[in-house]
C-alpha cells in the first residue's frame, strides 16, 4: 500500500504544497494591508519558488551532492598511479555515478535567489521605515487616505 | 481588492497546476532536468576538472562564477541601497564615524546582564571561528563565502543586540564595513580580471596557475575558488551587518534595538 | 583584446562602481568624473562590440572558457539587436550622468558617491541582461538593476517617493518571480539554461508541452510587470514622477524598454519564433491587449495636468506599440518594435530631461506653468520640440519611421484595429505637445483658480539652464534626428539579425509578406 | 529521503505560513515566519540540498527574521490584518 500511496501523492506533492505556498504568498501580497505582512508574503512566495526548483533537483535515492568517498578513490589512483598530491584522474570519472547524487544545478542557482531574496527583503523594509517616517503608519489605506487628504489640501 | 487578488491568485495557480501532469515525476532520476548532459557533466567531472568535492561550491564559484559575481553585487546594492534611502537628506550619522572612545572594553564593562554578557563573550568568538571554517571549508562541506559571511555577520549582529548597538558599531563603524564590502566585491572581480589579463576569457581560473608554478590548472581552480570566497564572505558579513546596524536605528547608527 | 569586449563593458562599469564607492568616501568630487569615464568607455567598448557584430557576425563569448558542452557555464551571445540596445543603454547612462552634475554640485550630503554607485551598477545590470545568453543569469542581472531602480526611486525627495518605490517593489518582486518560475518551468522540461539550448530543447519536444506553455505564460506576464504593460502599469506614473530628475531620465528611458527587449529575446532566440506565432494562439489576444494599451494610455495622458505624469502615461503607450509591432507575427512588425525600442528610449530620455531642467530651473511640476518658456529657456525648449516632434511622429525624427515600420507592419498582416490605434495615438499626442507648445510659447492668463504651487513670483527669474544640462539635451535631440536619418541602416541591421542565422526560427518572420 | 517526515513538514510549512499571516501582531508574524524558513530549510536538507538548506537557515530564519524584528521594534507590532 504504501508504494502505490507515495506513488499517487508523494510524485507530485512537493510541487503541489509549493504552488499552494506561492500562491498564499501571493494573496498576501496583493491584497494585505499591512506592509510587513505584504513582506512577509514575499518572503513566501519567494521561498515557495525555491522550494520548487529544489524539488526539480531530487533524485529518489541519491546523497548529497558531495562526493564522499572521494578520498578512498584518490588514494586508489595514486597508489596505482603514482600521481602526485591531488586528484586529478581520468580514471575517477568511471567510478561516479550521476544517479547516486542529487542535481547541484537547482541548488546553485537557489543560493543565488535566497540572497536576492533577504537583499529584496532588506530594501523593501528600509522603505517601509520611510513610509512610517513620513506617514506614522503601515497600513496601505490609511497611508492612501493620508496622501488623498495631503493632495486636497494642497 | 480583495476579489481582484482572489481571482488572480487562483488564477495563477491554476495556471501553474495545469502543468503539473506533464511534470516528471518526484525523484526521477532520469527527469529531463536531472539527466541532462549539464547536469551529469557537473557530476562527473568537477573532481576532474578542479579536484572539489562539494560540486554545489564547484559550480557556484567555477561553473557559473559569473553569476555569483553578479550576486555578490547584489548584496552589495542591498547595503548601500539601504543606506541611501534610510537617509533622507540628513549629514553623516554621528554613530557612522568611527568613535573617538576612550573605553575599548564596552562589551564587558556592562554589568547589568551578567548572562547576556556572558554568553555572547563565549558565543561570539566561536560563531567567528566557525564562520571562518565554514568559509575555508566550503569546497568539502556544506558552505562556503555566503553562508561564513553570513555567520561572520551573525557575530556582529549579536553583539549589537546583546550589548547595543554603539559597542559593536566601535569595532566595525561604518567606514571600515563599506570599504570591506567593496574590496570583497574587488577580490572576486580582481580574480577575473587577472585571467583575462594572462589571456583567457573571463574567470577562467585555470590559467592562474602560471603565476604559481608548483600548481597545475585544477589546482589553480580550487585555489581561485577559495579566493573568490573569501571575497565573498568579505562583502556579505560587512553588509549583513550593515543591513542590521541601518534597519536597527533608523539609519542613525545610534541606538539601535 | 577585441574578442573580450563582451565582459569588458561590464567590468570597466563594475569597477567605476566600485571605484566611485571607495574614493568617493574621501572625496565627494571625484565621483563624478570617474562616473562619467566609466561610462564613456563603456559608449567606446558597446560602439566596438557593435562594429565587431557587423563585421564578424554574432559574438558567443564563454565566461570561464566553460564552452563545451554547451550551458555547463554561462553564455554571453551578442547579434546586431543586442548591440544596437546595448549601446542605446549606455549612451543614455552617459547623458544622464552628464546631467547629473547639477545634483551633485548642489547635494551637500553623503549620499552621492552612493547615488553613483548605484547608478553605474544600474547601468551594468540593463547592458548585463541585454547581452546575456543565458536564462538564469538574465534574473540575476534583473534583480541587479531592479534593486538599483528601487533605490534610486526611493532616494526621492518628495514624501512620496517611499510609496511609490514600496508598490514598485511589489510589482517588481512579483514581476521577477514570476520570470524565475518560469524559467523553473522551462528548466525543469528542458534540462538546461543557455537559451539557445532551451531552443532546441524545445523544438525537440514538438509542442506537446504543457510545461513549456507555462513557463512561457509566466515569463511574459512577469516581463509585462516589468515593462508596465496595459493592465499591469500601475507602479509606473508614481515610481518614475516622484523620484529625482536624474533618476527619471535613466530609469524611465530604460527599464521598460529592456523589458520589452527582454521579451522580443525570449520570443526569438528561447521560445523561437514558429512555436510562439504557430503553436500558440496567443498573438491576436496581445495585439487586442496592445491596442487598449495604446488607447488607455494616450486617454489618460491627455487627463494629466503634470508633465512627467503626462509624460508617464505616454510611456505606458509606447510600450503597447512595441508589444503590439512584437506580436503582430509580421516582419515589420517585428523590425518596427525594434527599431522603436531605441527611438523611443531617446524621445523618452529627451522629454524626461526637459522636463528636469523645467523643474530645477523654473520648478515647473504642471503644465500650465510652462507659460513663456520659448522666451526664457529658447535652448531646452529647442530641444523639447525636437523631443515632442518624435513622439507625435513628424518626418526627420525618429518617432516618424518606426510609426511608419510598424503601420506597415500592421497593414500587411491585417491587424487594422491596430493602425487605427497608432495613429489616434499619434492624434492625441500632437494635441498634447501643441496645447505645451501654445502655452509656452504665447503664455497665458496669469489668473487660475488651483491654490496649488502658487510660486510664480519667486519663478521670474527664470534663467537658461547651465551647459551640463543642456548638452544631453541636445545631444538626445540629435541622436533623434540622426536615427530618423539613418533609419534605413539601421533597420538592415536589424534585418540581417532576424533574416540570417543570428536568430532561430526566422520563417514566419523573414518574409516579407504576413503569417505563413 | 523519508517520505513521511517530507509530508509533515510540507504540512506544518503551510501551516505557518497562514499563522504569519493571520496573525495580528506582527512580532508574532516576524518569529512565525522564522519558523518557517527554519521548517523549510529541513525540509531541503531532507531533499539533499545542504548548501540551500544552510543558507535559508542562516538568511531566512537568521537574517531575515531578524531584521523584520528590527523593522517592527522601529515602527508598530500592531496589524490590521
């Protein structure tokens, strides 16, 4: 039973808590009030994209994509080789197999977007100070009703 | 606003669900993402090609270096993006000097929070510590310049929290951690700019081994990578620090949480 | 040393950025010069890689020398579209730096070596995405020149300028997203993301793809965001109204324009022409889409009584030409967008500069105020004409050919709602531009009842600006008039880019004639 | 990696993310939301991604949450929504 369970659910479930995380994320952006909360929405979105491209990247039964038993084979090499100090051997090559490790694309290009993430983050909450500054609130309708109020009077 | 946001949000999830019977399966191997020759090459070749284990660290400071760089520029924006709008037309901070301060000890003197205190003197030399391991350590582990500068950052952060901010604004004012974000930034692009001058393309580190003659081409890589690291690890400490230190006081750098 | 000008324009920007940031702490008046430098050598590097496209053909330049097999590093890949946008960038960040020089004369605080950091790292992240041949590595420069805008909008004077950055944020975080999702999607069928290997990773698939469409629906609608497309421009007027004069000349002349760029890229070299104009049926609904664009923008422009609103709106106008020329499955369509990408980065530069030098020298905010300008300022408005002339459509200018390019484009494939919707928008822009020009040149009644800015004594003194605002004005104007006069080579670049091997799937669009 | 845990987690991270926004107080919302980015950055270590999974932990539940913390003691804890 428990093939056949994780065969229907489990295949596609990562990416299914993913759109719904993006998309609770999204609603919070367009439509909360509160600027922080809209932040925080970001945040979630940003981090349920994330989540989706690391799920593009797993591969069922593979390690982390460190090649662990790296030292055992060098020493291999060089004992047959004598190559000196490092491990560089074409030999290696044969001895990996891509299966046995999850894709490090989807990782690399996901560092990249955590860090654009909290630099966005960082930006936007420094304009979100501002906006207090000058504003003395967060909230998106009463900073509206504020600039209509400062448009009429001139 | 709120139905317009209801309908667009469903909207888009509707659109991306409609994809998803067309997805390969969860942990499929073979997944035209994950058996992809750009993929496999990763895999098979990083220790052939620059001797790092960790291909996550190969790929981000080798592969796709120029990506990278274009990060680090990223958080260097942040920083100085978050400078400039917190200070809305007003001089130099008082607290942006570096202090003239007589008492360099400010983070014992305090005796009110005998635990706090404590605890960050004990904490926050091993966090740099571990921060530095995480760094130079990056190509057999999990880690690397993001995440030691990260937690170089972190040390700093929480001796500004745990003691205030002026203390830990003595030890790293803002002069000092602008010009170390922009030297980190310098170092990585230094390492660049270097291949192209000895004639290859862009940050194709391999030929920086003819500067150090005992090393060969897959060394030279590994050892760039390193260096173009701790350039990162240089600009993102300086401005986790910075984004903390503006955000905490208003971007008058006194005060603070 | 010729086959790195690729990464060399972006690097002499890098390292004026970073140059500027660590001399500009000692001395606030080094920053200019050394902003100017970068980008004139980055005008000189962009007129080399150009002349290099023109003689040699399309550029592919490895980062890292990771060429084989291809995507495993990142691409730069550069043909004539490319380089004519990337010079257009950088010349644009040349005269705007040049106009600049008032801001910093007069900024006594700490933040100008900031605002040129800034700046000279907004300016990298336009060249870096236009010249960039891989689709991760456009988010990235994307971002770079996202975060840059949103700075350098929120750096503002005006209380509102935090606002109108916050909401820019949103959208443009959401904008970005959805770009990155989509690039997931395309990521996840494909396996790769060098965009030339996306192309053939998707022609393999044949169009059986749901993922594809997706990913292809998400990118656009994330580049619509961007590039403030009808429906989706809201941001728009208050971000580029509310910031500083010498961030609206950069940021309105380019962001939107890279955008629409960014989307003529992914319909040509990523998703390629044929799956886009034959696989989808979207093209009809974006021309329907672009056409309302046209009209709701040039209706709203004619509601502003603010000239860089008013100025704003129009923006949102021309972006439905060039997304309607993109879509209308035609070759002059297509050659019209363009073309009109550049054109139309100048006309908005030159407006946008106008109206700076209106507001510092004469604090000009609406357009009644403009009364007598030909008198007191003859130089700038000399230049605004020239400007107002492009975007009405007159002759020696620019605005007048890439009208006429995207007119014929639209007649041959028999989009006529869309010709009809040029030309009541080129109607609407004549009565705009002739009511400033009636009013700036015969004045008018001092008496009106707004109670808004009522400063006119303290404006008598209205005196010609100063040669560094002035020289980028008229350089724009020229650059206008030169364009229109050179159109005819131009546009056989662009041709040569669309007919021969630089991009992929050219059938539907080499032809002279309609949709295949 | 195990599925059953990879379920839990997929749940409680939906979880939170309606408490950060649900809730009222928005130091509340700020600490929910580190407990989040601490959730999801286990679930990626579950999947193989250490590297993403160490940098979320330091940004998103470091970083992040501290600096929201920071935002909200400068302006207001109070939410509308």
């Amino acid at each position: 039973m428990g093939e056949t369970f994780k065969a229907n659910v489990i295949d596609h479930f990562n990416f299914w808590v993913a759109v719904v995380l993006m998309m609770i994320g999204l609603y919070a952006m367009i439509t909360k009030n509160n600027l922080i909360k809209k932040l925080i929405g970001m945040s979630i979105f940003q981090t349920a994209i994330i989540l989706f491209y690391v799920s593009a990247g797993v591969k069922d039964g593979a390690t982390i994509p460190i090649l662990e038993h790296h030292a055992a084979e060098t020493e291999q090499v060089e004992a047959g080789e004598h190559v000196e100090g490092h491990p560089v051997a074409n030999h290696e090559a044969h001895a990996i197999n891509p299966d046995d490790y999850s894709n490090p694309l989807p990782h690399v290009l996901m560092l990249t977007a955590i860090v654009v993430g909290v630099a966005t983050l960082g930006v936007a909450l420094a304009v979100t100070q501002v906006i207090y500054k000058n504003y003395g609130t967060l909230e998106e309708d009463e900073i509206l009703a504020k600039i209509k109020a400062a448009e009429n009077d001139g | 606003m709120k139905w317009v946001g209801l309908i667009a949000v469903l909207f888009t999830g509707g659109l991306l669900l409609s994809a998803m019977d067309d997805f390969p399966n969860w942990g499929d191997a073979h997944s035209p993402a994950n058996a992809s020759p750009v993929s496999q090459y990763f895999i098979e070749k990083t220790i052939e090609d620059s001797g790092v284990p960790n291909m996550v660290t190969a790929v981000l400071a080798d592969y796709r270096s120029y990506d990278t760089m274009f990060e680090t520029v990223v958080v260097l924006i942040a920083g100085i993006a978050i400078m400039a709008i917190l200070r809305v037309g007003n001089q130099i901070p008082r607290g942006a000097r570096p202090a003239p301060v007589s008492a360099p000890a400010s983070v014992n003197d305090d005796h009110q929070d005998i635990i706090i205190g404590t605890t960050c003197r004990l904490l926050i030399p091993v966090l740099q510590l571990f921060a530095f391991y995480v760094i130079a350590h990056g190509h057999h582990s999990p880690g690397g310049g993001f995440q030691g500068g990260v937690v170089l950052g972190t040390s700093f952060i929480l001796a500004a929290i745990a003691k205030g901010l002026d203390p830990a604004l003595e030890r790293l004012p803002e002069t000092r951690y602008v010009k170390i974000a922009f030297v980190g930034v310098v170092i990585y692009s230094a390492f660049g700019v270097a291949c192209l001058l000895l004639g290859e393309n862009f940050l194709d580190y391999g030929v920086l081994s003819v500067l150090l003659p005992t090393i060969d081409a897959a060394e030279a890589r590994s050892h760039s990578m390193l260096g173009v690291e701790v350039g990162v690890a240089f600009t993102v400490s300086a401005i986790m620090f910075a984004i903390y230190a503006n955000l905490a006081s208003k971007g008058e750098l006194e005060g603070g949480l | 040393m010729a086959e790195q000008y690729p990464i060399i324009v972006l690097l002499v920007l890098l390292f004026g950025a970073l140059l500027v940031g660590l001399s500009g702490m000692v001395d606030r008046r080094v920053c200019f010069p050394l902003a100017v430098t970068a980008l004139s050598l980055a005008v000189v590097v962009s007129v080399g890689i150009l002349q290099q496209v023109i003689n040699g053909g399309v550029i592919r330049y490895f980062v890292g020398g990771w060429s084989r097999p291809v995507g495993i590093g990142i691409e730069l890949r550069i043909d004539t579209i490319n380089a004519l946008v990337l010079l257009t960038i950088t010349t644009v960040g040349l005269l705007t730096a040049i106009f600049s020089f008032r801001r910093v004369q007069e900024d006594k605080t700490e933040k100008t070596p900031l605002f040129y950091v800034l700046y000279l790292l907004l300016i990298m992240g336009l060249s870096g995405m236009v010249i960039s041949g891989d689709a991760f590595n456009l988010y990235v420069l994307l971002e770079v020149s996202s975060l840059t805008s949103y700075a350098l909008i929120a750096m503002g004077k005006s209380r509102r300028a935090a606002t109108a950055a916050f909401s820019y944020i949103i959208m443009g975080t959401i904008g970005a997203s959805f770009y990155l999702l989509g690039v997931g999607y395309l990521y996840l069928r494909t396996g790769t993301l060098n965009m030339m290997e996306i192309h053939q990773a998707i022609l393999a698939l044949d169009g059986s793809s749901s993922t594809i469409v997706v990913a292809f629906v998400l990118i656009l609608v994330g580049l619509m965001i961007k590039m403030a497309f009808f429906p989706l421009f809201g941001w728009l007027p208050n971000a580029y109204s509310y910031c500083p004069s010498s961030t609206s000349c950069v940021v309105a002349p380019l962001m939107t324009k890279v955008g629409v760029y960014v989307m003529i890229r992914m319909m040509l070299t990523v998703f390629g022409t044929e799956w886009v104009f034959e696989n989808l049926q979207y093209a009809q609904w974006l021309v329907g889409m672009a056409i309302v664009a046209i009209l709701a923008g040039s209706v709203m422009a004619l509601a502003q009584v603010e000239l860089k609103k008013m100025f704003c709106y129009l923006i949102v106008a021309e972006v439905g030409y060039m997304v309607g020329g993109a879509w209308m499955a035609n070759h002059w369509g297509m050659v019209g967008a363009i073309y009109h990408i550049m054109s139309d980065a100048f006309m908005t530069l030159c407006m946008f500069l106008a109206a700076g030098i209106f507001l510092k020298q004469a604090g000009v905010v609406r357009i009644d105020q403009l009364d007598g300008m030909f008198r007191k300022m003859p130089v700038t408005m000399a230049g605004f004409v020239v400007g107002a002339l492009a975007m009405i459509g007159i002759p020696p200018t620019c605005g007048f050919f890439s009208k006429l390019y995207l007119i014929r484009g639209g007649m041959e494939s028999g989009h006529w709602g869309y010709v009809v919707a040029l030309l009541i928008s080129s109607l609407v822009n004549a009565v705009l531009f002739f009511r400033i020009f009636e009013i700036a040149y015969f004045g008018k009644k001092p008496a009106e009842g707004h109670g808004h800015h009522e400063n006119h004594s303290t404006v008598s003194v209205i005196k010609e600006a100063n040669v560094s605002s002035l020289v980028p004005l008229l350089a724009s104007a020229a650059i206008i008039v030169l364009l229109g006069i050179f159109n005819s080579d131009i546009v056989e670049l662009i041709e040569r880019a669309l007919n021969g091997s630089q991009v992929i799937g050219m059938n539907v669009l080499s032809g002279k004639g309609g949709q295949g | 990696m195990i599925w059953q845990f990879d379920i839990i987690i997929l749940i409680f991270l939906v979880i939170t993310a309606v408490i950060s926004l649900r809730v009222k107080d928005l130091l509340a919302a700020s600490m929910v939301f580190g407990t989040y980015s601490f959730l999801i950055c286990l679930l990626w270590a579950g999947m193989g991604a250490v590297d993403v999974a160490f940098t979320e932990a330091t940004v998103g539940a470091g970083i992040s949450a501290v600096i929201l913390i920071a935002t909200v003691y400068n302006t207001r804890r109070d939410s509308s929504d």
